[in-house]
C-alpha cells in the first residue's frame, strides 16, 4: 500500500465525539481528522471501537490520523491499523530507534512527530528534529501547559518564532499547533509559514462539541492563508 501525501494546505481538525461530528468536518473542508487514544493527560473524547467505525462507515482512511502518546512502534502500529488510520501523530518522546521501527514495518503509514515549543527551547527541539528527520513525513509544533503537563490540546499559543526557525530548517514539511483558532489563524501562518495547521480546542463550543460555524470559518481562513504563503514563497524563489 502506497502512503498517503500530506494534503496541500492541510488543515486537520483533531478530536471527534461521534459520526455526525466527523461527517461535518470533511463537508467543512477539513482535510484531516485527528482521534487522540492513549493520552497521557486528557481523556479520549470516543472510544477505539467508535472511533474505528467512524474511519470505517466515512472510508476516511487515507485522511485520518491517530494522534497519540504511545512510544512503542509495534503498539502504535497496532492501534493505526486497528482504526485504519493512514497517518499517526506521535506526542511523546519517542526514541529515533522506535521510529525507526515503525518505519520499517510500516512504510505505507504517514508519520506526523509532534515537537512541543517549551518557552525558549530551540536548539533543543532542532536536535529532536534532526534525529526524526529521517523517518518521519512530517512534523507538528505544539504548546506545552505547565500547569496541566499537556502537550497538545492544551488551547495555548506559543512563541510562533520557535515554529518559524522549525519551518525554515528542518528537512521535513511542519504543521502548526496550539491554540490556534478563526480569529488567529491567518496570523499564525504569516508568522511561521507552515505546510498546514491544526486545531482542537479553538475549534469547539463551551460544551466541548465542534462549532460548524467556527470550522468553516477556520478552514477558509487558513487556506486562504496557506495560498498567500505558497505564492510568496513561488514569488521570491529563483
């Protein structure tokens, strides 16, 4: 099996609660769902068997993403195959030798490396980067809560020019978490120049459930943001 492309001005809407929230998401636009399982620190929003029959009864596959903070390749790869998720999105800290592994067992899966922005750690988060690189697709920044421990959902901006110097040097495409929401977005990507965004919490209602009206507005404004990005970068290119 051939492994999925990362979409062109990929906007990937992360946690799902049922059927009819992840029908509206892909009629919104999104081009990515994300299922957070096996969280360190929040719950999951559905269960495994759920959300297995959502990537199921919506044949979304190729756009559907496990995000998780297993760090074990075989359990990851497990859990991927048991939803029928092209992609995985890994937030812990896993050993290059592990996604190595993974690598090898599973080519045709997409692999998406979270790197959490901690105030001032650059240097640190380039040398994560560098050691990925090389069996990874893609990375995504993130924002870590201190109060919580979290390190993703969290509803956080960080400093965007942490994601900006990822953007720039690492070998690898990089998607931008954290916060991000209709009213920021379009910002954020002017700042970081990123391949695609994000979004979890910025995107629900006070009851936790996604807000169509809030999804549509997000998805417009980061493509549309994305293009801008892509035709400056075609403008100034050699």
């Amino acid at each position: 099996m051939k492994m999925p492309a990362l979409p062109r001005h990929a906007v990937q809407a992360a946690g799902v609660r049922s059927l009819d929230e992840a029908r509206m998401l892909r009629a919104a636009g999104v081009d990515m769902v994300g299922f957070p399982l096996r969280l360190d620190v929040h719950a999951p929003d559905i269960g495994e068997a759920e959300a297995r029959e959502i990537v199921a009864a919506l044949s979304l596959g190729p756009a559907a993403c496990l995000i998780t903070y297993l760090t074990e390749a075989r359990t990851i790869l497990e859990l991927a195959r048991f939803l029928g998720a092209a992609w995985v999105q890994l937030h812990a800290p896993v050993p290059p030798a592990e996604l190595a592994g993974l690598r090898r067992a599973a080519p045709e899966i997409g692999v998406i490396k979270s790197l959490v922005v901690r105030g001032g750690n650059l240097d640190a988060l380039l040398a994560e980067g560098a050691a990925a690189s090389p069996f990874v697709d893609a990375f995504i920044t993130d924002t870590f809560d201190p109060a919580t421990g979290a390190s993703g959902a969290t509803g956080r901006t960080h400093d965007w020019a942490v994601s900006a110097a990822l953007a720039r040097v690492l070998p690898r495409p990089l998607l931008l978490a954290g916060g991000l929401t209709p009213d920021n977005v379009a910002a954020a990507v002017a700042r970081v120049r990123p391949c695609g965004v994000d979004a979890h919490t910025g995107l629900e209602d006070a009851a936790g459930n996604k807000d169509p009206d809030r999804i549509r507005a997000f998805v417009r404004r980061a493509k549309a943001a994305l293009r801008k990005e892509e035709g400056r970068a075609g403008k100034i290119s050699p």
